[in-house]
C-alpha cells in the first residue's frame, strides 16, 4: 500500500506543477460560459433587432430611386432612414443614375396612381428568384402618405406589432431565465464532464507512454508491481480531477453571490442530490476511460501511436457532446435515455440530463449500476495489458497484440 501512495503522490505532484493544467482549470469553464452565455445574448439581441425594425427592414444593399409623378410622396416615417431613398425629377435621370450603378433599382410612380394604383419598379439586374412584388417599405412609405398618419401606416402593415404572449400564472423575467437556464446548465454540464473525464484520461495515457519512451518504467518496475503502479496512477488522476471539479464548483458558488440573474437560476438548479449523482458518474467515468487509456499506453510504445487511438477510446461519450440538443430539447426522449443508460456514454449523458430536470429515479440507478459494472470490467481487462512485458515492449500497437494482450498470452 505505501508504494501505491507514493505513486498517487508523484502523479499528483507531477501534474499540479503542469502550467497547462492550471491554465485549464480556471480558464476552460470560462470559456464555456463565456461562448454559451454569448451565444444567448447574440441571439436574444438578433430578435429584439428585429422586433424594432420590424417590417421596416430593408432587403436592399443599395439605394432605392424615386419617380415620383404623381406627386404623392410628400414625407418619409420618421422610422424610415432618409438616405434609403433618392428622389429623381424624371425617369430618364433615374435610368441614367440606374445605368451608372449609383442605384439598384427605382420605382416610378404615374401620374394616374391615384386612379389605377399602379407602380412601376425598374431594376439593373433581374433575377427570377427574387419577388418584385412585394416591398414592405415603400408600401408603407406610400400608405403614410396616402393617410397621412404613420402610425396608422405602420399598423396596416403590422396589424398587431406588439403582440406579447403571457403564460398565466408565470412572470415573465422568471420565464426567461427558465429558458436560458435550461439551455445552459445541461450543456454547460455535458462540456465540464466531457472535458473532467478525457483530460483525466488522456493524462493516464500520456504519464505511461512518457514513462516509457524516457525510460522511468524501467526503473519504477525494479521496485513496484505492475498492478500497484497501474492502482496508483488511477488513484493520483482521480485526486487531480476530483481538485478540478471542488475549483469549479467553489467558484461557482462564489460567483453565485455576486453574478447575474442568469448564472444564480442556474447554479440554483445544481440542487446537493444532483451534485452526489455527478460525483457518483464522474468517479465511475474516470476510472473506466483512464483505465481503457492506460492500458492503450501500456501497449503502445509512443505517445503519439497512443493518441491516434484514443479518438476511438473516446467516441462514445463524443457521440452526445455531438447530440447536445437532443439533451437540451428532449432530456426524456428514448434517444437520450438509451444514451444516459448505455454504459460507456452514460458519464455525461446521465447527469446531463440530471441537469436537465427531474429523470426517473430508477434510471440513474440502473445506469450507475451498468456503469460500475463496466468500469469494473475494463480494470480487470486492464490489468491483464499492466505487465512487465507490455510496458517495457517497444512493439508497434496492433489489432494482434491487442488480442493477445487480452488473452494473456503476449510473452
């Protein structure tokens, strides 16, 4: 037992004094909220933008020319940006002003509008998929003028501008909180656990490839057993990423205090039993991919050749990162229930959707069940590769070696 405590020892003193971790530790979750929390914002400024200008949005790049013979157009809205039209005495000084590229299109109004109603649009480049038919802004430019009421103007185009949907019983700012916070808090989630369990892993490949290609195995195998070095790396890795995660934690409790309305509703949805269920998931998660990677890098003689294999180690818990909506849109559908169950995705799909909202209870037992069940297969598999004859061998990694490392048979 005392070596095993000094290798978790070495692997924790080790990786702590790494820049890179610690620059990952802080950095990476604001990043995430940072994007996720930026994503949000952009898109609820997209929609009020187009809740204020409305139908009054141009599609046009370029200048709109006028003719107007009828006289009609005696005022712009004052909504309407007064370099959007250019006005023209006559039509050939706009098919010249056409012609020169200083406009993309003109509308002529005749003299005899207010008995046919009829306007003529010239345009320099006709496209068939582009409808002349209808533009908003000159419609409504036109119906001010003819009623000599924008506001009115306005409501003709938009009979109801200001239609607002109130859920009974449900303040409004709460709801919009809700919305936000059920789409960040499961992603935010699936992002952290992702990032917590390959990082961890992919570090207990690095640490035995490293050891290898330098040497350092061979000197630790003259006084530690393969098993014991194997224990103490899964253990020290843990310790690392059970530090990276009480940091996480800590500072988003104190970030609960003084953050905005958003980030308090969604730490408040991180309720203590969901916070025991991660910690469940995220321990089982760890052993069973650090060990499935630390029995990659006891096979392969580099690290490089070990980490063109750990994509495919890794893809079944990419797979939901790549399916984060369906978590976020559907956390109960039989997709994402399949995937929280299933053992090698459930470390993220699992709490994910416990993030998401209340899951049935016996299904984050079954999963965690399965997920122990596995992680206890893949040690045992693991410590077959953990032997003095893998470790020190500078044989290539193949399908055949595999095989016979899983049988036991490699001399």
């Amino acid at each position: 037992m005392g070596k095993i405590l000094l290798v978790i020892r070495y692997e924790i003193q080790t990786t702590i004094r790494k820049r890179s971790f610690w620059i990952m530790t802080f950095l990476f979750p604001v990043l995430i909220i940072a994007l996720s929390l930026g994503s949000q914002l952009l898109a609820e400024k997209s929609f009020a933008d187009e809740e204020e200008v409305g139908l009054l949005r141009s599609k046009e790049a370029g200048i709109t020319g006028l003719v107007d013979e009828a006289g009609l157009i005696l005022h712009l809205p004052p909504d309407v940006p007064a370099k959007l039209l250019q006005t023209f005495p006559n039509q050939a000084s706009a098919q010249v002003a056409l012609e020169a590229n200083e406009l993309d299109r003109y509308y002529l109004i005749p003299e005899d509008f207010h008995q046919t109603g009829e306007v003529i649009l010239v345009v320099s480049d006709y496209s068939p998929l582009i409808n002349l038919s209808s533009n908003t802004i000159f419609e409504y430019i036109i119906d001010a003028n003819l009623i000599g009421d924008d506001a009115l103007a306005r409501l003709m185009i938009d009979p109801t501008p200001n239609e607002v949907l109130y859920p009974q019983a449900v303040d409004i700012q709460a709801e919009d909180d809700i919305g936000v916070t059920s789409f960040l808090v499961p992603y935010t989630t699936m992002m952290l656990f992702f990032m917590l369990i390959s990082m961890t892993g992919n570090m207990m490949l690095t640490s035995v490839t490293k050891e290898k290609e330098n040497r350092t195995m061979e000197v630790l195998l003259l006084s530690l057993r393969p098993r014991e070095l194997m224990a103490g790396k899964l253990l020290g890795l843990g310790i690392v990423a059970l530090l990276q995660m009480s940091i996480w934690l800590g500072g988003g409790l104190l970030a609960q205090g003084s953050g905005g309305q958003v980030l308090k509703s969604s730490l408040a949805a991180l309720t203590p039993s969901f916070i025991l269920w991660a910690l469940a998931y995220l321990t089982l998660g760890y052993l069973m991919y650090a060990s499935i990677l630390g029995a990659l890098g006891a096979l392969a003689p580099t690290a490089r050749e070990g980490a063109q294999f750990s994509f495919l180690v890794m893809l079944p818990i990419i797979i939901p990162l790549a399916l984060n909506t369906v978590f976020v849109e559907s956390p109960h559908g039989g997709l994402a229930t399949f995937l929280s169950l299933f053992p090698l995705s459930a470390p993220t799909s699992m709490v994910t959707r416990l993030a998401s909202g209340a899951v049935p209870a016996w299904q984050p037992i079954v999963g965690l069940i399965g997920l122990a069940g596995t992680t206890s297969l893949f040690i045992s598999l693991a410590a077959r590769f953990f032997r003095a004859d893998t470790l020190l061998s500078s044989a290539g990694l193949t399908r055949q070696r595999l095989l016979e490392a899983l049988r036991g048979k490699l001399n």
